[in-house]
C-alpha cells in the first residue's frame, strides 16, 4: 500500500510524498467562489507528445492533439475547483458526467497492476467503480450520478480538504511514474473521440466534412463552449471553420489561440487537410 503525506508550503503550494519520493501536487486557488487545486505544469516528457502514438493510433493520435494542448497537455493535468469537482488527464477527463470519460477512465486504472497499491478501497463490481468499506460495497458511480465519486475524489468546493489533496497526489503521482497509466490515459481518449466523432456525424451531418471542421466540432464539444444549434449555424455559414473557432470568443480567447494555431501547425504539416470523415467507416478517409 503506498503512504501518503503532505505538506502546504509557500503559503499555496501542495507537494506530497510516497514511499519516501516528494513530488508536487498542485497549487490551491479560488475560482467563482470555490477554492480547489490546479496543476497545468511539468516536464515536457510529461506532456502528451503525438508522435510516440501514431504507430498505435495513426491519425488519431494527430486529432487529439490541438484539444490536448488546450487541455494543458500533461498527463498529470489536475483541477478539482469548478462544477466537475475532480478534473484529471492530458485531456481534462471530467468527474460529474455518468458514465463520461472520466468514469470510463477510472474504472479503466482499477483493472491495471498497481490499482490496489495506490487505491485499495476500490473495485470494480459489474464495471462500477464501488467503495469496500466494513459494511459491505457501496456503488460511487451509476448510469444517473456521479455525486458517490466526486465525495469520493474531492468533498466539497468550500475548501481544499485533505481526502481531495490526497487523492489527487494518488493520481498524481501514479501517472507520472506508471507508463501503463499514461497509455490508459491516451487509450481512453482516443476512444472516447472516435465514439464522439461518430456521434457528432449523426447529429450535425458531417459526412464526408472536413477532418479541420470535424476537430473543431470535436474540440467545442469536449470544452462544452457552444451548444449544437450554436454549431449547426457555424456550419451553415460561408466559412464555417472560422464560424466554428470563433465560437466562445471572448470568453475563451487564449484557448482559441491554442486550438487555431495547432490546427494551422497540422495543416501546415500535411496531417489535417487532407481527410474526411466517413460514417460507414467510422473513421478518415482520404479527400
């Protein structure tokens, strides 16, 4: 079982210690009245880097890429102030969506070796994340709520509690030195857009729509800034990627600026441009 201690030091910095390694937590902010922590820095060899994972995914590994780098990019990327309650991963898998992907993602690290050291009161029963305790399971997780795992993973956003500090340095710490973690990570969400992707196909009929129209799609959806009549109209319009990436403009501007200048990178590289999506194939296919 690994231990783990904390220390608040420079007044709002958290760094924790397991098995005798220090390493940093996240820094405690406030956020629209709530208080939590946030980590968005590292290493680069900490960072989602697509070119280790195109043998594996292809041009999948490309897709993700602009909404990673939005994201913050860190495999270790962490916030727990806003209504999500506990946000982790490159691509900032949410807590407070039922069988969304962070859930997917969690019960995913309760089937790999280490789970039992870094959580040892969790299990998967009937593919629900459940807690052991001295009266039997009890469910965190089910089609309708989440509220079990996110009191599980941070109480309240009144505070930064000991149980969310501590969690947190769990997964914290458990990314950054289990490269199975960081490959369930990546595997999670590239899933989980290729099932969005087939998805928003059938919603905004995007058949045979370009591979820099469908990221933009994507990338709205996953940030959640622009709701579906919002996208229908973008696309609609005679420019309907410059429609669709100046949706959340002004309120999301530094993240537009990440998103067009990656999209612009991957152009200018040959990877986006060049594909369509294909309902039938559920996936790209050349232009």
């Amino acid at each position: 079982m690994k231990i783990v201690s904390f220390s608040l030091e420079q007044a709002n910095k958290y760094f924790g210690k397991i098995d005798g390694t220090r390493f940093f937590i996240g820094s405690r902010v406030p956020f629209n009245g709530s208080k939590g922590l946030i980590n968005a820095s590292g290493l680069p060899t900490q960072r989602y880097n697509r070119l280790d994972f195109r043998d594996t995914y292809g041009f999948w590994a490309d897709f993700i890429h602009p909404t990673a780098q939005a994201e913050g990019g860190y495999f270790h990327t962490l916030n727990t102030y806003d209504q999500a309650r506990f946000t982790f991963s490159f691509l900032q898998y949410g807590a407070h969506v039922p069988n969304g992907d962070f859930v997917a993602y969690f019960r995913a690290l309760l089937r790999l070796p280490l789970a039992a050291d870094y959580f040892p009161d969790l299990k998967l029963e009937n593919n629900r994340v459940v807690r052991i305790t001295d009266n039997g399971s009890v469910v965190l997780e089910t089609d309708a709520s989440t509220e079990g795992l996110m009191d599980y993973l941070n109480p309240s956003l009144s505070e930064v509690e000991d149980t969310e500090v501590i969690q947190a340095a769990k997964l914290v710490h458990w990314v950054q030195n289990d490269p199975q973690h960081r490959l369930t990570q990546i595997d999670i969400g590239i899933n989980h857009f290729k099932a969005k992707m087939l998805e928003y196909a059938n919603l905004y009929g995007l058949e045979g729509k370009p591979d820099t129209i469908c990221l933009a799609i994507c990338d709205i959806r996953h940030q959640g800034r622009g709701k579906s009549a919002i996208i229908k109209a973008a696309l609609q319009s005679a420019t309907p990627l410059k429609a669709l990436l100046d949706i959340g403009e002004p309120k999301y501007h530094e993240r537009l600026v990440v998103i067009r200048r990656e999209i612009n990178r991957l152009v200018a590289e040959g990877i986006l441009g060049k594909r369509k999506y294909s309902v039938s194939k559920k996936d790209f296919v050349a232009a």
